[in-house]
C-alpha cells in the first residue's frame, strides 16, 4: 500500500457516503486507482524510487546512529578516563594534605623546640646573672677584708708607733732616772 500525499474523498460504487482519507495515511488498495486518477498517489514507478529513497536515508540514518552511538561510547570512555584521573588527582591532593598537616606537625615541634631552647637559655642567663652577683658579692667581700686589713695596718702601725713612742719615752724616763741614780 501506498501512502497518500494529499487528503482525499473517495466514493466507491455502492456507498452512499465517501470515504475521507488523510494524506501521510496508508490508502487501501480498493481507493487506489482512484487516489492515481485524482494525484493523492505517487505515479507507481515514483513510489517505488521513493521508497528506495527512504530506505537509503533510513540506512543513512542507522549509520549516523551507529556513529553517534559509537562517539557516545568514546565519550563515555572519555568521562571514566577522566573520572579516573579526577580520583588520582583527589588522592593526590589527600596525599599532599597529609604531607602539609605532617610538615606542619614538624613544624610545631621545632617551635616547641625553639621554645624550650630559648627557656633553657633564659635560665642559663639569669644562673650566670646569680653567678655574677655572687661575684660581685665576693668581691665586695674581698674590698671589705682588704679595707680591715688596711685598717688593722693602720692600727698596728699606730700601735708600732706607740709602742716606739712608749720606749722612747721609757728611755728618756731611764735616762733622766738612771742618771740621777
């Protein structure tokens, strides 16, 4: 059967009311010397060459899926390649991540150590501070001891001199009382 490329009324003998046939529909074989006769049917040798027509364009058309079925499948290779190469690159970052946090631990640990370095250094500055008083402390000792010392020098060269000032005068008392003896 033959599609009709145009609507079409058709009355066969023995109807009382025609027949309406819609162009695109399939015309039944008993309407189509009429639908020929009116030009709602392709000539016959048309049909044919049109069917042929469609079948290559159908053909075509398959091939055009095929292909497109065939880059939608590439396509979807693509987006797992690149899916894949997402994840090794999160796992990457995770990696680089737990790189930067054990850095950073590294680095807290060295600032802790700086820290307590720089306590113990602190304590070392105000040992030799106590060290330095004490020295000082000493030395003032020292000071005092040699200003007694001078001192008591002075004393016993007082003394030396009283006592030499004593027998002088004991000697001129024995003198003057030896003499008078």
């Amino acid at each position: 059967m033959a599609k009709l490329i145009k609507d079409f009324k058709c009355i066969l003998l023995g109807q009382l009311y025609p027949t309406l046939l819609k162009a695109g529909e399939e015309c039944p074989p008993e309407h189509e010397q009429n639908a020929r006769k009116w030009g709602c049917l392709l000539p016959e040798g048309v049909a044919e060459v049109e069917a042929e027509a469609t079948k290559a364009e159908l053909e075509a058309v398959k091939a055009e899926a095929e292909a497109a079925k065939a880059e939608l499948e590439a396509a979807k290779a693509e987006a797992e390649a690149a899916k894949a190469e997402a994840e090794a690159a999160k796992a990457e970052a995770e990696a680089a991540k737990a790189e930067l946090e054990a850095a950073k631990a590294e680095a807290e640990a060295a600032k802790a150590e700086v820290e307590a370095a720089k306590a113990e250094a602190e304590a070392a500055k105000a040992e030799l501070e106590a060290v330095k008083a004490e020295a000082e402390a000493a030395k003032a000792e020292l000071e005092a001891a040699k200003a007694e010392a001078e001192a008591a020098k002075a004393e016993a060269e007082a003394a030396k001199a009283e006592a030499a000032k004593a027998e002088a005068a004991s000697k001129k008392d024995d003198k003057k009382n030896g003499g008078n003896k």
